[in-house]
C-alpha cells in the first residue's frame, strides 16, 4: 500500500495544474484506466484475504489427535 498512495501523491502534484492536464492528452486516460484496474485489482485480493482468514481452520486439540483410532485418522 505504500508505494501505491506514493504514486498516488506523486500523480496530484504533477497534475495540480492545468496546463500539466492539458498537455497530457491521451496518456492520462490510459493512467487513470492502469490505476482503476491495479485499485480493483487490489481490493479482490484484499476480500479473498480476508475470506480466508475468516474460513481458516481452526488448530485441532491435541489429546483428541492422540486417542484418534486409525478409521478415524483415514477419514480427516
């Protein structure tokens, strides 16, 4: 996340005028496009993470690991 909010900083003191708009022409349009798809990008990643902790298994206590028969271990 840190380079991304630097290159966002860097992105709005560039452009803070005009004229640095104006002459951009086309490749600010591809910028904003390459930076939507990259923050889309990043917030699926974020929910999949996020998924995954809430649905991680859950560490197994130990004794029941012990006293398993050998049916019991074949089937987990």
């Amino acid at each position: 996340m840190y380079h991304e909010s630097s290159v966002c900083n860097l992105l709005e003191v560039m452009l803070y005028h005009r004229t640095a708009c104006e002459n951009s022409e086309d490749a600010l349009v591809e910028l904003i496009d390459y930076c939507a798809r990259k923050f889309i990008n990043m917030n699926n990643q974020a929910k999949f993470y996020e998924d995954r902790r809430n649905n991680a298994a859950k560490p197994a206590d130990p004794r029941t690991v012990l006293n398993q028969t050998a049916d019991e271990e074949i089937t987990k």
